[in-house]
C-alpha cells in the first residue's frame, strides 16, 4: 500500500486552491500530484471538513474462533473425529481450513509418536 501525503502537504495544496485562488489544474502541475487526488481532498474537507488521510487499516479477516479455551476443550473432546466433521459441530459457520487453521494455532496434533523414527531403511548386514 501507498503511503498518503503528509497532512501539512495537503493544507498547502488546498490553501492554495481556496484561499490563492490556484486552479485545480494548475495545483496539480506545481505540485505534482494528480488532479483527481485534489478532487478527492474536497471532497473529503467539504464530508467532514478536514483532509486527514484516512486511518490506516490492516488487511484481515474477523476471526471466527475467539475462545481459544472453548476450542481447545473442543479439540481434546472431538480430537478423534477430521476436520470436515468437527467444522460441522462447531457451534458457528465454520470451514474445515478454519479448524485447520486454529489446531496448528493452539498445537494440536495428530501425530502418535512423539520422536522421529530414526532411520526408514533396514540394514541387510551386508557391507559394501
């Protein structure tokens, strides 16, 4: 994401349209930026009479497991049982993924074994 013009470049260009009498035009080329992004700055001060840039926002989604206790009691009782079903019995429109998501999250795992089998092939007694 682009970061906004400053708040004191943006009281200059407007000052100077509004209170200089500068064309828009005429703003855009002395100061280089585009005319529409003027057009935006008025018609933000005449919505709600400053030019402040808008807050900046995280991309994100609102998560749809918020009591991670809750989930956790919920994983350990209904551990046997995949994803699909356990999305199923939650309590909410849920995904599979979602319930994915939220094990790996709380470090749930499926695995049996506790320690790494140490090597996949068998010795044949032979040396080579």
């Amino acid at each position: 994401m682009a970061k906004p013009y400053s708040y004191d470049f943006r009281q200059k260009v407007i000052q100077s349209i509004e209170l200089d009498g500068l064309k828009k035009s005429e703003a855009s080329e002395l100061f280089n930026i585009s005319r529409n992004t003027i057009n935006l700055w008025l018609q933000r001060k005449a919505e709600t009479g400053d030019v402040l840039p808008l807050p900046n926002r995280p991309s994100g989604n609102n998560h749809k497991i918020t009591d991670w206790e809750q989930f956790r009691a919920f994983a350990k009782s209904h551990g046997d049982k995949t994803q699909v079903e356990m999305a199923q019995l939650w309590e909410g429109d849920i995904s599979d993924r979602t319930i994915a998501r939220a094990l790996k999250k709380i470090g749930f795992t499926r695995k049996k074994r506790p320690t790494v089998i140490e090597s996949g092939m068998r010795s044949n007694g032979k040396h080579s």
